[in-house]
C-alpha cells in the first residue's frame, strides 16, 4: 500500500513564501511522476507542477516563475517552494503519485495554504 504525507502548508502573507513536502512510503516503482495539485473552494482540483522520476518539471502558467517542484528519488519525496505567493494561491495542496504498472493515482491527504494578510 502506498501512502503519501504532506507537510508544510500554514498561514503566510502576500508576497511571502512557503515549502511543501511531501513523503511517499510502499512499494513504488521506479519510474512514476509526482506531482501537486491544488484545490480551492467552488474549483476543481488543478495541477501545480510535476516531473517524472528521471525528468524536469512542468509547471501550470499561473505558477512559473514563482514556484520550484524538486524531487528525492531517493527518499521518495517531493517538495515544491513557493515564493511571492499570492491571495489566489489559497488552496488545498494535494501531492500526487501516478504509477503506470499497475495504473493507479495514490493522493495524500492534502495541506492548506492560505495567503492572506
């Protein structure tokens, strides 16, 4: 069974900057993409950025230039710095594992951001 634990989200003010973590346990094959997603309320979940286990990250429009995905292969985990946050950020940030053998979506429980001042 995989498991995936986000840590990292809080209360911050425009302009200011926070990093997720996100730790993923199991039997989890090599070659998988991680990813956040974020979901606020009244909108439908959206990516933030991802990468595969071997390649660069893709990041939405609304986020380049301002957030950085990185990843552990090692560790299993993921992490994305978030910096000049904005009140439009406010969400719930989702981490992500997709594994195409056998094909499943894990998520975790997900970590409120809030950018307010």
């Amino acid at each position: 069974q995989v498991q995936l634990v986000e840590s990292g989200g809080g209360l911050v003010q425009p302009g200011g900057s926070l990093r997720l973590s996100c730790a993923a346990s199991g039997s989890i094959p090599s070659f998988n993409i991680m990813g956040w997603y974020r979901q606020a309320p009244g909108k439908q979940r959206e990516l933030v950025a991802s990468a595969t286990s071997g390649g660069s990250p893709n990041y939405a429009d609304f986020v380049k230039g301002r957030f950085t995905f990185s990843r552990d292969n090692a560790k299993n985990s993921a992490y994305l710095q978030m910096n000049s946050l904005k009140p439009e950020d406010t969400a719930i940030y989702y981490c992500n594992l997709f594994v195409s053998v056998p094909l499943n979506h894990y998520w975790g429980q997900g970590t409120q951001v809030t950018v307010s001042s």
